[in-house]
C-alpha cells in the first residue's frame, strides 16, 4: 500500500533520544478468526478445544483431487465487519494463492487475497481519556483493507525428543485480515485501535475476540523518524494475542530502534517476536515483500461476486455498534461520556446496563454498574459474564433505594449479600431486618441522645454550622445506617437551630 502520513506531528507523543525527539509509527495487521460453525474452504468444524487433528477434512489435509468450496457465512460475516468499519465493499474479489513453505498448510500455499480484497477502505475513531480535566481525545484512524484468507495448522515441538507434532485443527479457519494504514503514533493508541477493533467484532458477533484462544492476534508493524521526517524501515512484531503485549513490544521496539539510529545505524526490515518474559523483542527472519509470495489467482476457485440487494440485506441486519451506542446514552440517558465509554466498551456490559436502566433512572443505573458491579468483578478476576448479580437483583436493589426501603448505605452491605449469598433483594431486606428508619419519633431519639453526650460539640456547631455534617454521621453510626439519611440532617438541623 501507499503510505500517506494524515497526522500532524504531535509533541505530547514524541520520544526523547539522545539526539532529540523522535515519533514512532504504528500500523497493524489484525487477524480476526470469523465467527462460523465451518472452515472457509471445508465443511469441518471449527470448534475451539478438541483433540489434535479431530477437525480436518480431506480438503484441509490437500488430499489428491479435493478442491476447495467458499463458505457463504464466512463471506457474510466479512461484508458485516467491513460494514461495521464504515468501509468500502468491494462487489467483486479475487482469491490468490500465496506461496512460501507451510510446515503446517499442506497444500504448501495459503489461499488468500491480494490485490481485490472483500474489503477496501474504512476507518475506526478511538479515544483517548480521560484527562485531568476529564476530556477525551478522539483520533480516526484509517483502515487500508480486510481480507479473507485460511489460518494454518499449529507445530508442536516439545512433544518428542527428535521429531515435532503438527495439529491441523485450525488448518482452513477462516480468517479476516484487517490492515490498518500506518496512522498510529504511540503504544496507547495501539492498545485502543487494538481495543475498540475487538469491541467492533464482538458487537456484529463476526469474531469472538479471545485473544487468549488464538481466535484474535496482531502483527505490529513498528518503525521510528524524526517528527514530520521521511517514513524509516519498519519491523514487524508477530503473532501478538495480549493488548498490554502489543503495548509493551511498541514501547521496547520504538526505543531499540532509536538506540540503533542514534548510533549511526541502520534498521533492517524484519520479522520479530516479543519475547513477555523479558519484555524484549528479538529477530525471527528477514522481512518479506509481496513479490516474495508470487502471488497469483487461485485456479480452483472463481472470483467472488454478488450485489446491492446482497449486502443490504446485511446492513439490514446490522446491530447498533458502540460508537452510536455510546453517543445515545450521553444524547438520550444523559450520561458522561466517560460512563458511556465505560458501558459500551463491552457488548456484554452495555447488555446489562440496558436491562437494568430500562424503566429507571439511567444515571443511577450506570453508577452501579461501573462502580459497584464492575468494580466487584475486578476485584474478584471476573467478567460481566461471570456476574453473580443478575440485572433484576440488581434493579431490585434500586428499587428498593427509591421507594426509600433502604439507604444508600444499606444498599452497598445488600450487594455484598446479594453477591456471595444470592437471592431476592427483597425478601433479604425483611428477613435480615434491612429496613430503613422512617419513624421521625425514633429518629430524633437517636439525635437527641447524641447532642446530650456531645456538648463540646454543640458549641463547635454553633460557631461553624457546617460541623453538623459530625451528627448526622454519628446518628447514621447509632442506627447501623438504617435511618433515613435526609430526615436525620432536617431533625438534626432543627434540634441544633441551624437555618436551611
């Protein structure tokens, strides 16, 4: 592709060297397994976790005479990611075949696509934030294609002393390779590119997302220069499946490669692996070009072709996708764009919070969720889908507060309850005697007793009124939280004499 630099140099992400600032340049080339009970060119399962070797055909194994046939799902699921990424369908593409030595592909080529993709130009916006003023920073960033091609099998060498393995389960997965144009200028911006570009996949349900399965993973294409100078050579980081991985590997390959030219060096164009231990890269072969691959049109395949009316209907479909999501909740719920972001980050998250907001206040509804659910399933290394709290015991829990069964307070021990015990909010309120005090008799009995055993106190009080905040806790402190928070502070005001 062309490189066309669209960013103006920005000091705030500059390297400092020896020699003065540098900028660092980041594209990425993201392999995204698509979502589909079949492999591109087979009818064998794709399903995560069996026995080596349990999901293979004939056609992945290239037996003699077997020719490949194109999945229609895993095209769709294609034209549904590009629509997603805002991108140019392309009507017709071509499938190539690319050629070096698969250990791991038998047929001893890739069926890929080059210069007709599926997908052609698109754009993804990230942000950056919040800053210290609470603002976030949006960058476009552009996509130059996505294209369909088949994953390769998987060699294992720690199996025998003298020989390796080679599982070819995931040999004809279909994958969606979506390039990025080289518009990236540090590792925060790729660890977000990175982020809401598996969001996007999750949303349209085109792609899982699990890094940790192989089913989503990086090639880091990283290289450095003088701000606004010439683009430098570029190496690429491969195979990365962790975002805090991608970031790391930015950050240690940015600086080798300044240390380098600092020296009067030069950069090679390489291939590299990240090394998480040492949190190094280190060199795995010289870089291939294009020309490289002799590619050429696969002759067992026709080029793929279909209409308007096909990807309408596609469109049709499509379901709301986070940027629009998040721009209704601030529009139409008004919440920040901060809660917003939280909220849509995840499909799952935004799921939940629509359930429980539905018929209550959004904003309480929110808080609940980023601070107290979230809150709590970080804290025990869970996700959303672990929960132990489900939407309605959630809402139940907000019910409550409004209708002034309980307090705040006494809603936070109920989470606690409700989180490691289960059960019906309600019903735990009555039986554990949760109700909050409403009996203003009671209530002033409890004031009463706290300003006779406090006098000094009391003097402080009528110098400062603002000190009377010091009884109402007390008061909340002798209740064990049950007491309604807003006629204590009316009844302590009154008893104290202090004026609204």
């Amino acid at each position: 592709m062309t490189l066309v630099d669209v960013r103006t140099p920005d000091p705030k992400r500059f390297i400092p060297g020896a020699t003065g600032d540098w900028e660092v340049i980041i594209g990425m080339e993201v392999h995204a397994q698509v979502a589909s009970n079949a492999k591109l060119f087979s009818g064998a399962s794709t399903e995560f976790g069996k026995a080596p070797n349990a999901n293979v055909s004939l056609v992945d194994a290239a037996m003699p005479g077997m020719l490949p046939v194109i999945n229609e799902e895993c095209v769709k699921q294609a034209v549904r990611t590009g629509l997603g990424l805002k991108a140019q369908i392309n009507h017709r593409s071509i499938f190539d075949r690319k050629n070096y030595f698969y250990p791991d592909l038998p047929q001893g080529y890739q069926i890929s696509q080059f210069k007709d993709p599926i997908v052609g130009e698109g754009k993804i916006t990230i942000s950056l934030g919040p800053d210290r003023q609470g603002n976030f920073e949006d960058i476009e960033i552009g996509i130059e294609r996505l294209h369909l091609e088949q994953d390769a099998g998987k060699l294992m060498h720690d199996q025998h002393p003298s020989m390796s393995f080679v599982d070819l389960n995931r040999t004809g997965v279909a994958l969606m390779e979506i390039v990025s144009k080289p518009d990236m200028r540090s590792s925060d911006e790729a660890k977000a590119y990175m982020t809401k570009l598996r969001s996007i996949v999750r949303y349209l349900g085109t792609c899982d997302g699990n890094m940790d399965e192989g089913s989503m993973r990086a090639d880091v294409n990283v290289s450095v220069r003088k701000p606004g100078g010439e683009f430098g050579t570029r190496c690429e980081i491969k195979n990365m499946n962790s975002i805090r991985f991608i970031g790391m590997a930015i950050e240690y390959e940015a600086r080798r490669q300044i240390a380098i030219l600092e020296e009067g060096g030069t950069i090679d164009q390489e291939t590299r692996l990240f090394d998480a231990g040492k949190g190094e890269t280190r060199s795995m072969r010289s870089k291939e070009d294009a020309h490289d691959y002799r590619y050429f049109p696969d002759p067992d395949l026709l080029p793929l072709e279909f209409d308007n009316a096909f990807v309408a209907s596609l469109l049709e479909d499509l379901p709301e996708l986070p940027d629009d999501k998040k721009l209704r909740y601030v529009k139409d719920l008004g919440l920040t764009v901060y809660d917003a972001s939280v909220l849509v980050s995840e499909k799952a998250i935004a799921d939940y919070f629509e359930v429980l907001a539905e018929g209550r206040d959004a904003k309480s509804a929110a808080n609940w969720v980023i601070n107290d659910l979230l809150g709590a399933l970080n804290k025990a290394g869970k996700g959303i889908e672990e929960t132990p709290v489900s939407p309605a015991q959630l809402g139940g829990i907000l019910d409550l507060i409004k209708d002034g069964t309980i307090s705040g307070k006494i809603a936070k021990d109920l989470f606690e309850i409700v989180w490691n015990e289960g059960g019906d909010p309600a019903k735990l309120v009555e039986e554990r005697g949760m109700k909050q005090v409403t009996d203003t008799g009671a209530i002033e009995t409890a004031v009463d007793e706290i300003i006779a055993a406090n006098p000094d106190q009391v003097a402080k009080v009528a110098a400062k009124p603002a000190l009377a905040g010091w009884f109402v806790g007390q008061v909340m402190k002798a209740t064990g939280g049950k007491a309604n928070p807003q006629a204590v502070q009316a009844i302590v005001k009154a008893k104290l004499g202090i004026e609204e």
